[in-house]
C-alpha cells in the first residue's frame, strides 16, 4: 500500500510538471519591449559615413557609403531596392529600404546620402569637398537608426527608407539639384501617403521651422509630437524657409511632403562641416519625431 501511495506521488509530480511544462508554451507572453531611437547609435552611423571620407557622387567613398546602407539595411531585415542610373557620366544610385511591405499606404523617409565636390560657401578652400556631417550624414544616420528602431510589425503603413543620390552638387558643372529624387518620384509605381525628408538636421545648435514648400497639415502633426515630446525650443511652429529639397518632386506629384530642415547652419557647403557640428541629441529629437509619427498615428 504504501508503494502504491509512493508510485501514486510520483506520478502525481511528473504530471504536475509536465503540464506546467507545456503550459508555458501557451502562457501568454508579454508584448516584446518597445524599441526607442537612440542618438548615440545614430551617430555611430554618421560616424561612420565620415570615416570614408567626403563622398560626391561617383566616387569611391560615396560607392562605399551606398555599400554600407545596403549592408544595414539587410542586417535589420528590410527588403533593399536600388535604382542605379548615370548622370553626366557619374553613376549614381538610389537606395530603399523597405518593410511591412503590403500592410498599408505606403509612407517614404528621405535623406540624400552624397556630399558637394566643391565647398564653395569657404572662402579660404572653395574648391575641397565638402565632410559632409551634417549636410549628408545626419539625416542617413537618422534613417539608419530608424531601421533598427521601428515597430514594422505593428505598422500601419509600408515603410519605404529613401536614400537619394545626386542632390547636393546643383551649380557645379552644370548639375542640377535633387537628381536622385526627381529619379524616384518620376518612376514611382504607387503613390505614397506621405513623404518626409531629413536634411540637415544634427546641428548642435539645432533649430527647425517650417520649411514652406512643406504641406502645412502634415507639419503641422510633426511639431505637434515634438512639442508633446518635449521638443518645443527646437521644433519651433513658425515658418521660415522655402528650400528646394528633395520633397519637390514628390510635392509637385501632389502628395503631401515635409521638409525637416534647419537651414541656419553657418558651417553649410564650407570644409568646416564635420563631426564635432552635430550631436546624438538632435539626431535623436528627429529621429523620435518620425518613430512616433509612424508609430502612433491612427
């Protein structure tokens, strides 16, 4: 009897812990931790743009840049487009990332990934290239960061992350401004929702305000979140500039575009535009604004 009881006890346990066992495959677990844009790791981006030097288009440091967005982007799991042409026998080449593809509207993110070939605002080295940090780097490594950061899973939009080519070398030779993106917006198959662009945006000093060409609605939505995200001193609602930037192409389409500018940056087109110019803090402030955007909105 009493190796019954025994034998009863022990079988009692092992079916104890073997439905604790399989319970735990149906707990319900709790939702994945939230994933925030962090400014240092987008630096780290801009960073690393600025180790290959500056980077025009067609040269080898501007290939090599191309190469490293593509590599992040398919190390983060966004399916890459690219859409290479040639300009004034230059190769140039833009590049997309892409995720929830089919969810939704389609929502673009833009920032040109080349640098100007001439500094031609420095008076003392007008014919350098320019670095580059903040007016090439900054808004990449924005986009860079959001790829990793963004809840694609729960989104409501298809998420396109533009990296246009050819925009910043207009007056030179005979360039023209914002090639890269007048490609894509002449050759696009769907029309997007939105269109946001990141230009110029780490300066450590940074002040954004409406760029006019902007639809005033969706600007108005952006700085919205800012002010809630405590970002009032430097996402200032009064309008400023009127910029021709890589959203004029999509504008002329008809669809709604902001430019996320902050033109008052005295080091713009001079060798002066390095690194020590922009901070993980303004990347971060931008880079938050469009997370929530994207995330949160209805």
């Amino acid at each position: 009897m009493t190796n019954r009881k025994t034998l009863f006890a022990i079988l009692v346990v092992c079916d104890i812990i073997l439905i604790a066992a399989g319970a735990w495959w149906f707990w319900p677990r709790a939702a994945a931790e939230a994933i925030d844009f962090d400014g240092s790791r987008a630096l780290a981006h801009a960073e690393a743009q600025m180790a290959f030097g500056p980077r025009p288009t067609g040269a080898e440091a501007h290939r090599q840049t191309g190469d490293y967005i593509l590599a992040e982007l398919t190390a983060r799991g966004w399916k890459t487009e690219t859409q290479e042409f040639v300009y004034r026998d230059a190769p140039a080449r833009n590049i997309i990332g892409k995720a929830a593809i089919g969810r939704g509207p389609v929502i673009i993110i833009g920032a040109h990934y080349d640098t100007r070939r001439h500094a031609d605002r420095d008076s003392a080295s007008p014919t350098a290239p320019t670095p580059g940090a903040n007016d090439g780097a900054s808004g990449v490594a924005v986009l860079l960061e959001l790829a990793r950061a963004l809840d694609t899973q729960d989104s409501r939009y298809e998420i396109w992350l533009a990296f246009f080519d050819a925009e910043d070398n207009g007056g030179i030779d005979g360039w023209e401004w914002i090639v890269g993106s007048t490609h894509m917006a002449q050759t696009l198959t769907v029309r997007p929702e939105a269109v946001i662009i990141a230009d110029m945006i780490g300066d450590a000093d940074q002040q954004l305000f409406f760029e006019t060409n902007s639809d005033a609605a969706l600007s108005a939505q952006l700085f919205q979140i800012a002010a809630a995200l405590g970002y009032g001193e430097q996402f200032i609602p009064a309008p400023k500039y009127a910029i021709l930037d890589d959203h004029a192409p999509f504008a002329q389409l008809g669809i709604p575009v902001v430019d996320l500018i902050d033109f008052d940056y005295p080091h713009w087109h001079t060798t002066a535009d390095t690194l020590d110019k922009i901070s993980a803090d303004s990347l971060e402030r931008v880079g938050r604004v469009i997370e929530t955007f994207i995330e949160q909105n209805p």
